[in-house]
C-alpha cells in the first residue's frame, strides 16, 4: 500500500535499509489531515472531484462498528489511502494502514504524517516480525479497524485485480485463533472493497493530446498516419515494444502477433532479473506474481544486515546497490502488463483508454500524467467472518486461506466489472 504516495517525487526510488515505523496516532494531524490537506490533494493531484460509496455501502460498514475488521480494498491507482481515509472521516472513525516502508521514506514530513494518520511499516518480502506483530495486535484488540490493500502492488488499471496475497489472510485468521482465545465469540471480519474511476467529461482531447507527444517521441514523421484512436495507441504501443526488443537484443518469432511478442518481452526480462537474483520460478506461476516475488527479493537484499568486517560490508553495499538498479526494470515490466491489444478490444471505454495512455507516458516520458475532472466510485461487498471458517482453518489451514483469499479477490473483481463505465468510445 503506498500511502501519500503523492507526495513523493519519484515512484521508481531505490529502496534502503530501513527500520520499522509504528503507527503514532494523533487527533489533531488526522483532523487536519482529513478536513483540509487530503481533499485538496485528491482535487488537485488525483483530479478527483466526487468520491461516491454506492449502494448500502456505508450501511454494511456502520453495521459492522464495535467489531474486528479487516478492509480490503482494491489498489488499481496507487492513490486509493487516500480515498479510503476520506472514507472514514464519512463513518466517524479512526482506521490503522498498514504501508510499504518506502512510502514512510519520501521525504521526513511524509513520513511523520503517515504514522500520525495511523500508518505503520512493513518491509515488502521479509519476515518483518514487528509489522506482523503489530498487525496481528490491531486486528484481535479490535480497538480500530486495519486497512491493508491485499494485492500490494499496482499496475495502474482500472478493471484489474492483482491476485491476493495469501499472507494477509493468514495474518488475519492468526489474529482471529488470537482473539477467540480471550473470548469464545469473538469474530474477525474481513470486508472486500472494490475502487474504481470514471471520467466526468469528454476525454476525447486529452486523449489526442496524449497521443500526440507520444508520437513526437516515438514515431518518425513517415510513420505518422491518420488514424482512429484505438490505431494511434496501437502504432505508438508497437514502436515502444520495438525500442525495447532492439534494446535487449530479443528477436520475436516470425509472424507473432503484438500480444505475443509483448508477452515475449516481459517473459524475457522477469527471466532475466530472476537469473540475477538467484529466485526460481514456481511451477505455472503467474507473470505478475513473478513480478511481486522479484520486487520482494530486491527488498530482502536491500535489508541485509551489514557484516563483522569492512570489507565483507563493501560487498554488502555493492549486491544492494546492484539489486537496486533492478527495480527500473522491474517497474517498467510492471508498466508494460498494461500494454496489450486486447485491454482496450475487450471494452473500447474511456477509462481503459486513459489508463493505457498513462502508462505509455510513464514509460515514454517519464512521466505519470492525472486527467480529470474523475468520480472515484467506493462498492462494499459482503463481509466475511473468519469465525465461520474456525473449523476448515483448523482442519487445512492452507487450503481455507488460500479459498478465503480467493473469494475475496473474485469478490473485488466482480464489483470492479458491475461498475464497469458504459461510456464506449466510438473510433
């Protein structure tokens, strides 16, 4: 979770040893915080205009009130703390995030204001003892509800949901088995929150203006043609894909169609980091989560503790200054998940669009560019009590966390698709 994630200058920023942040609550930052300096940058930085819960969604929160809650929200723009703290200004309540310990690293005063919001670290990919502690108290004192973004990475999509992560349902069931041993009745909710984006403007200027530095970058002037949009995207989505299979020397199977040869490229890369790293593959093991392990193992190198000798600390230095040119890399894998045919051919919407073009300019020119004026819509789906699932925990604990998991992120997922925009761009 990359809270306040705005306030930081470079999203690429190499990690470094760090020390656990603990959250350090305090009313009167928190209230200024949510009454001023949040909705100011979510107007002027996130463009959004409107924050929308739909439906009974406040309902099945406040319903909830005065028991242990996990929310889980969907992280498709890496600004969705944001929203989500806006969110509990609605409800009247405190809430504890738990955050990548590079955000707390932005700059001293981001850092300072997340713990006082209620943040408190984890270092992505260790056995971060304190945050697991930390998380695991939250959750059974029950005294405030915890959010933490389960996907824990974002590929700035919209109508994409990253797989779960297992870890964070274990935590929470150990937290539960923690709590029911003080009181037989206790119950741990986890609550699937899904956050999606819509436009509240014809985008069609933007999006040409897009298009056009796009094609002053990438395009040669005898390359430029006229074209509907989803042709221009394709023409500039086909000369980066040239660039990068020139720059790693990847020559593409004769006839391969674009999403082949994409595929090709990040398969290409992920290898080729993974060799660096030492970190195999597991079998039928998902694109994205050989990603999320690679971007683990750079932050496990990076918190290698120093050695007895000078010189064993030189090496030290070295292999984390090495694993840390890998998160370029990986950041621009990350980017390019976005980058295929079929994301816009499947539903031609405005926000797909966008989100395409946003990470084509983060790749291109450096740059991740906000359109506006956006509705950020909040759907809260059915909550899930780990009481109920007591007894499949305790006869397969692996196999009930990895179901739970699973029906929490098809949940997200099938909100996401029930708020799908019905604004289509005709060519």
């Amino acid at each position: 979770m990359d809270v306040f994630k705005i306030l930081s200058a470079n999203p690429r920023s190499r990690p470094k040893p760090f020390t656990f942040r603990p959250p350090k609550e305090n009313r009167l930052v928190r209230a200024i915080c949510r009454s001023t300096v949040l909705p100011a940058r979510i107007r002027s930085q996130l463009k959004v205009t409107e924050i929308e819960v739909q439906g009974d969604g406040l309902n099945r929160l406040r319903a909830l009130q005065g028991n242990r809650c996990l929310l889980m929200p969907s992280h498709s723009g890496g600004h969705e703390p944001l929203l989500v703290m806006q969110m509990s200004r609605q409800l009247g309540v405190d809430f504890n995030y738990l955050a990548a310990m590079e955000a707390f690293e932005t700059s001293w005063l981001t850092g300072w204001v997340m713990q006082r919001m209620g943040a408190y670290s984890i270092i992505r990919g260790t056995a971060d003892r304190a945050s697991f502690q930390m998380t695991r108290r939250i959750l059974s004192e029950g005294k405030r509800w915890l959010v933490i973004f389960p996907e824990g990475q974002t590929v700035w999509q919209n109508d994409t949901v990253i797989p779960f992560q297992e870890g964070v349902t274990q935590l929470a069931f150990k937290a539960y088995e923690d709590s029911a041993k003080q009181d037989a009745s206790a119950s741990l909710y986890c609550v699937p929150i899904a956050i999606k984006y819509q436009y509240l403007k014809d985008m069609t200027p933007e999006i040409d203006a897009s298009l056009t530095r796009l094609e002053d970058r990438v395009l040669a002037g005898k390359e430029r043609a006229p074209g509907d949009i989803p042709e221009r995207i394709r023409r500039v989505s086909e000369a980066v894909l040239i660039a990068n299979e020139k720059k790693h020397s990847v020559v593409p199977p004769e006839g391969a169609d674009f999403n082949t040869r994409i595929q090709a490229m990040k398969e290409f890369v992920v290898s080729r980091i993974e060799i660096q790293l030492g970190v195999e593959p597991l079998p039928s093991e998902a694109l994205l989560d050989r990603v999320r392990r690679a971007f683990n193992s750079v932050d496990r190198i990076v918190q290698q503790d120093g050695a007895t000798t000078a010189y064993e600390n030189m090496l030290v230095r070295e292999r984390r200054a090495t694993a840390g040119r890998l998160y370029d890399d990986l950041w621009r894998v990350l980017q390019f998940i976005a980058i295929y045919a079929d994301y816009i051919r499947e539903r031609m919407t405005v926000e797909r669009i966008m989100d395409v073009l946003c990470l084509l300019e983060m790749e291109v020119l450096g740059e991740r560019r906000m359109w506006g004026p956006r509705k950020a819509c909040i759907r809260v789906g059915d909550p899930v009590d780990l009481k109920t699932h007591a007894e499949a925990y305790h006869a397969d604990k692996r196999s009930e966390v990895s179901r739970v998991t699973l029906d929490l992120e098809e949940s997200v997922r099938g909100m996401l698709a029930a708020m799908s925009s019905n604004k289509v761009l005709a060519g």
